[in-house]
C-alpha cells in the first residue's frame, strides 16, 4: 500500500467510524451527545420542511406539513448512516486495490447489504467485508429497537397533553384550570395534579434529551402541544401559588421546579440562552397588564384571590422568571400551536442551530454581590 492509498484508507476509516458513532450516540447512548452529522440532516430538513410550512396560509395546513418533519427526517437518518458507512468502506476497498473505483462503491454497498454478489479475494478485503456486513445488520437491529421506544416514549406524553384538555381547555389556560378546578370543589385539593405532572416533567426530561427529535413529534391534533401543555400547568401552579388564596400544596413547588429543571435540560441542546440562577425582579415576556388581566378573570368566576395584586404579580414573576426564556424558546423552535403566555411570545430562537451549547453570560459584580448578601424577595429555588 502506498503512502497515498494509506491516507485514502485512513479517511475512509474515519468516516465510517464517525458514521457508525454518529448512530450509536443517536440510539444507544442515553443522553443528548453532539453529532454535527445528525444536527445537519434535521437542520437541513427542518429548513426545507419550514420553507413547505411558510406556503400554507392556515395554521392546521402548516401543522399538517411540519407534522412530518420528524417521521420523515427520523426515516432518513438510517439511509445517512448506511452511505456514510458505505462511502467510508469504499475508500477503504480502493485502498486495497479494488479497482476501479466503481467496483469497489459496488462492493461496499453489497457487504453492507449482504447482498454477497461480489466476493472479496485477498484476506484483508473479505475482512473489510464482513466487517460491513456485521455493521449492516446493526444499523437494522439499531432501527428496529429505536422505533418501539420513541413510539413508547410519545404515547407516555401525549397521555398527560390529552388530559389536561378535560381540565384546561383547548388551548389549555391557567384561568380555565383554576375556574374549572373551583366550581369542581377542586381547588383546594389538587396534589394529586401536581405530583402527575412532576412525574410527566421528569419523563419528558429523561426521553426528550435521550432522543431530541421527540421535541418535534406534534401531537395527533393541531391544537395541542407538549409545550403549551407545560407552559400552563406551570403558569396555573405559579398563580396558585402567588394569587389564589387557599392553603398551598407543597407538591406544587416541587412540580414546577421539576418543570424548568426538565425545560432547561432540553432548552440546552436547543442552544436556548437562559440564566441559571435567576433574580425575581429579572423582566419576564408576560407583562404585568396581562397577568392583572386573568387576576380579575378569576376574581370575576368568585375564585378567592388575595387583595394585594401587586404583590401577587411580582410572586407570580418570581416563579416564571425559572423557565420563561426555556418556555419561549421551546414554544418558537417546535412551532408550538397558538398557547398563552407560550408561543405567543416573540423569541429570537426559531430553529435548530448546528452550534450545540448555548452561551452563559456572566452575571455582573454588582448582581453577584446583591445575591451573595440574599437579597431578591419572591425568587424561589
């Protein structure tokens, strides 16, 4: 082998092991671990899908166009590993002296296929071969069994989206829980709810960053979403909290911190910038015209409040200021369906980026210094 065929050789090594790692880290490793390959294919086809959705002039048209993103991107995935294998091996053949280099591609493709109608001759070419071969059915035992667990993984969390219609209408609102949860007798018995839906979050947490692309499966119906869904159950535990003057569940704190710690974990691989260590008085996208605005709603319905509503909002700002960036930005790149105080928000994020870690601004002096010495009333942790 020649210096030249060694260095074709050794590319086409690492493509192919670069490929085959870019699968693993997709189906076999339990967590969100980068992959430029992987990132580009849902880019590229999230821009082209997105170019589709921007034809469409009614919102369940676009839905039912960008409801195919991620099937059809995670169908393609398999077809990208198997050329980048092939490709990758069949630099490797020609390096071995299989040529031209037609013959060797034609190789590659039927050892990954195990197709078997060309025969390698020298030793170390039917090594490469059966190699490939071996490399193939892993890629088809990969997608047999990933299949299964993002299907499994959907319905867990579709569940929870379907019932919280019955309780929060469609699209669910926090209002609309807390009315319906007062005229029920409810309201002051709730931890029941709070505990199912700190159970979803740390579920959606653990699927959602094992297999990002779930992020962009939609729900079976055009007006809900995994993201809407979140943003009220945590926008109606924080106005508990803050304005409805009943005795506190402890589970509802533990919910919504269990709710941006899942939404800041996905909110990561997204590249979506928040502050990890929020001050209560940090501005938040709901204004405080609106929250006053589903004040005197729930005062309207004869749901007990507390008098002092500007106490209340800045109790209420305390508790969204954890995941309201995360909320947004989650609600923008998943083209979440109409929600309140979610995807009616603007946000600079509308896209999956290729860059993977989103960027930490340092906190300036003065704010560390006014954190060391505790201040900031209303911030909960």
């Amino acid at each position: 082998m020649s210096p030249a065929e060694g260095i074709v050789f050794a590319v086409g090594a690492l493509i192919a092991l670069g490929t085959l790692l870019a699968a693993i880290q997709t189906v076999v490793v339990p967590r969100a671990e980068r992959s430029l390959l992987i990132r580009f294919v849902y880019v590229g086809m999230g821009l082209l899908f997105a170019m589709f959705a921007r034809r469409r002039k009614s919102y369940e048209a676009k839905d039912a166009v960008l409801a195919r993103y991620a099937p059809t991107t995670l169908m393609l995935l398999p077809m990208v590993w198997a050329s980048g294998v092939i490709y990758g091996f069949s630099l490797m053949f020609w390096a071995l002296d299989v040529r031209p280099y037609r013959e060797a591609l034609v190789l590659s493709g039927w050892s990954l296929t195990t197709l078997g109608y060309l025969v390698a001759t020298d030793l170390f070419t039917l090594v490469l071969a059966v190699a490939e071969a071996l490399i193939g059915l892993g890629i088809v035992a990969l997608l047999i069994s990933f299949l299964p667990l993002m299907h499994s993984a959907f319905s867990t969390r579709e569940s929870a989206v379907a019932r919280l219609e019955i309780r929060a209408g469609t699209p669910p609102t926090p209002e609309a829980m807390i009315i319906l949860a007062h005229e029920t007798g409810g309201l002051e018995n709730m931890e029941e709810t709070w505990t199912e839906w700190e159970h979803w979050f740390i579920h959606i947490e653990e699927t959602h960053q094992t297999y990002p692309a779930l992020a962009f499966f939609r729900s079976v119906r055009s007006d809900r979403s995994w993201v809407t869904a979140a943003g009220c159950i945590l926008d109606t535990a924080a106005i508990m909290l803050s304005t409805v003057a009943v005795p506190h569940s402890p589970a509802a704190p533990f919910m919504i911190r269990a709710g941006y710690v899942a939404l800041r974990n996905i909110a990561d691989f997204f590249a979506i910038d928040y502050d990890p260590d929020p001050l209560a008085i940090a501005p938040i996208t709901v204004r405080r015209h609106e929250f006053y605005k589903t004040y005197e709603a729930l005062r309207s319905a004869g749901v007990p409040v507390v008098e002092d509503r500007d106490r209340a909002w800045r109790e209420f700002a305390g508790w969204r200021v954890n995941y309201d960036n995360c909320l947004v930005g989650l609600a923008s790149i998943t083209s979440a369906p109409p929600g309140k105080w979610s995807s009616d928000r603007p946000s600079p994020y509308h896209r999956l980026p290729l860059l993977y870690r989103p960027l930490r601004r340092p906190l300036p002096p003065l704010i560390r210094q006014i954190r060391r010495m505790g201040f900031g009333p209303g911030r909960r942790k």
